[in-house]
C-alpha cells in the first residue's frame, strides 16, 4: 500500500534541503502519484519517454492518436508525433501548474524537447524552442548542448525563453551552457527585461556517461575495480556544481539517466534537481536510506584517478578544457545519447504509423 502523502522518505528529504525531486516521465499518472506522495515538482517529455508512457498505457492514448490522424489527413507521422507530445506535455504541465504558482515559478517546470534531429542547426532549434515556449508559462525547452544548441540557448535566454539544456555529459559542456545563459541574460537586463524568472537549468546525464565507459571498457576488456564506473558521472556534476557555483553562475543543475542510488543519495542536499524514474522512487522509499547531505562530499580521489588513467573519455569529461564546443557533437558519450534519442524519435513515429497505416485486418 503507499505510503500516505508527505510521509515518503522522498517527501522529508525534499523537505529538510534545497534537493528538488522530478518524476523522469511525463506520464499524467506517474506524475499524479509522484506528486502527492513524493512531493515532485517537474517533469520532462521528449521523444523517449512519449514512447514509453505509449508503451504502457496504450489504452489511453491509442484513440486520441486516431483522432488526430482523422482530424489532420495530410499530417506526416513526426507531425503527428510531435502533436501526441505536445498533448502529453501540456497534461504534465497543467498537473504542475500548483506547483508552479506556489514557488513563483522557480519548480512546477515540464521539460519538453520534441525533436531531437534538429541538433546540427541552431535556427531550427531556436525555432522549435519559439514554438514550444508559446505552449504554456510553466514549459522549459529542451536544447541539447551541442555546438548548435550552445548558440540556440544563448538566443533563446536573450528572448525570454526558459531552457533546460540536455545531452549534456561533460563539464566542458555545463560551463558552455553557463556562459551562453550568462550572456543570454545579460542581453536582456541591458534591454531592460526581467530574467529573474527564466530559471535555465542544465541537465547533466551521469548515467549516460556510465554507460558509456562501461561500453568502452568492455569492448577493451579492461580491468576495473569493482563499482568504479558507478561514479563517472557523479563526479563530473560535483564538480561542475562546485564551479558553477564559486563563480556564481546563475544556472541550476540537474541530474537525469537514473542508474544505482548513488545517483540520489550523492547528490541530497545540493541546490538542485534529481530525475527519478517512477520506479527508482518506490524503491528509494521502500530503501531503508536515511537521505543524508552528501552532495559536498568529494568522490574518493583514488575513484578519479583510476577513471581518469583508463578512460580518454573520461578525462575530458572532467576537466574544464577536455572539450572545445566544436567538438560536443563529436565526442563518444555524446554521440552515444543523440543516436538514443533519433532512434526514439524514428521508433516514435513507427508507433504512431501503425495507427495511420495500420496491418491488414487490424
């Protein structure tokens, strides 16, 4: 049976520090749970997670797809698609629009980032970002931190648009997003315009950087001490919440790609966002963990030097220089979590497509 609202150990620790929990999914029903027995304040849609919340409610989706392709008859599939996460993502924003009144537009935010093939282009993303804006006060756009998307997010912040910024794996990208809001904003205050309540966050996929090296160090047979690989992306988003802060940086920090609680119970305490999948939050409730600060807790300097001596990737990951922006699109890990990401968007379609051009006989 769950436990009643506000009573989770999820609920107290979002209670007791700045640690601000998001449900992982957009799904309206993952979501309204999180909500009321977590204390959740945000969400996020984009292609793969539209496809999973269609994956295990169907029932509930497949005839408003229906209806969509009856009403737009010359509509492509990604029209269509991108018109499904639209719906889903404005469900998941009105869930969290209390959310968003009560904290004056500081949490309540639905994260939205509808395709993810546009990443070479900065127009494009700018003005996907201008359409996606338009669709409520309490949307972020998603750009990824792509050489491109470093460009999108400085216009964009200089046109009023919230962002959050994503495929972000790597230090070198976080203090890039920084600096494009930094001059964003400033533009803007030299206009005379409020910035106060843009809120940019970047989103920095530790798991996804876990992964990656956990890829690479099997296609080398290389020999690791166990565990190791659990805190590649933990210290990259330590130190760049570390450095964003001493040179007060006015972007907030958040961490997605949900892998071992380490991606949790790391990071307590921190002025910033935990991306928890629907799943991963029952259990950390169920746990027995006692959600102490760790977030100023440094990673053990013998767990940095091993990664850094045995993973290239790693060491540019981790040091401010590792990356120019002109290499973003280029590097691994990076690379890795676009090709996720088109797939999920072409996988998306596919779904969508069975609908309009469903088997024979069906």
């Amino acid at each position: 049976m769950a436990k009643a609202a506000g009573t989770t150990l999820l609920a107290r620790v979002g209670r007791a520090c700045p640690t601000v929990l998001w449900n992982e999914s957009c799904s309206p029903r993952e979501l309204a749970a999180a909500l009321e027995q977590n204390g959740a304040a945000g969400a996020a849609c984009d292609p793969l997670t539209v496809l999973e919340v269609l994956r295990r409610e169907w029932d509930l989706w497949k005839d408003r797809i229906a209806q969509f392709v009856r009403e737009h008859p010359e509509a492509s599939e990604t029209e269509i698609a991108a018109r499904v996460t639209e719906e889903m993502a404005g469900k998941a924003a009105e869930l969290l629009g209390p959310v968003y009144e009560r904290s004056r537009g500081r949490d309540g935010r639905l994260a939205i980032l509808a395709d993810p093939k546009a990443y070479r282009n900065p127009a494009a993303i700018l003005e996907q970002a201008k359409r996606l804006h338009r669709l409520g006060p309490n949307l972020m756009v998603q750009i990824p931190a792509t050489r491109a998307g470093i460009a999108a997010i400085e216009e964009a912040t200089g046109r009023g648009i919230s962002v959050n910024a994503t495929a972000c794996l790597s230090l070198p990208q976080v203090l890039a997003v920084a600096s494009a809001v930094e001059r964003g904003l400033a533009k803007r205050e030299r206009e005379g315009k409020d910035s106060a309540a843009l809120g940019p966050v970047c989103t920095v996929l530790a798991g996804h950087l876990d992964d990656s090296l956990r890829c690479l160090a099997d296609r080398d047979t290389t020999l690791l001490t166990p565990g190791i690989l659990d805190w590649a992306g933990i210290a990259v988003l330590k130190k760049a919440r570390r450095l964003c802060r001493e040179r007060g940086l006015r972007l907030r920090l958040q961490a997605a790609a949900f892998r071992t609680h380490l991606h949790w119970s790391e990071f307590v305490g921190g002025d910033l966002i935990l991306a928890v999948p629907w799943e991963w939050q029952q259990r950390l409730n169920g746990s027995g963990l006692e959600g102490r600060p760790r977030m100023d807790a440094p990673v053990d300097p013998g767990i940095i030097a091993e990664l850094r001596d045995k993973f290239p990737d790693f060491r540019r990951a981790y040091a401010e220089d590792g990356l120019a922006i002109g290499e973003f699109d280029t590097f691994g890990p990076v690379r890795r979590v676009l090709r996720q990401w088109c797939k999920g968007a072409d996988d998306l379609g596919a779904a969508i497509r069975e609908v309009m051009l469903p088997e024979l006989g069906g």
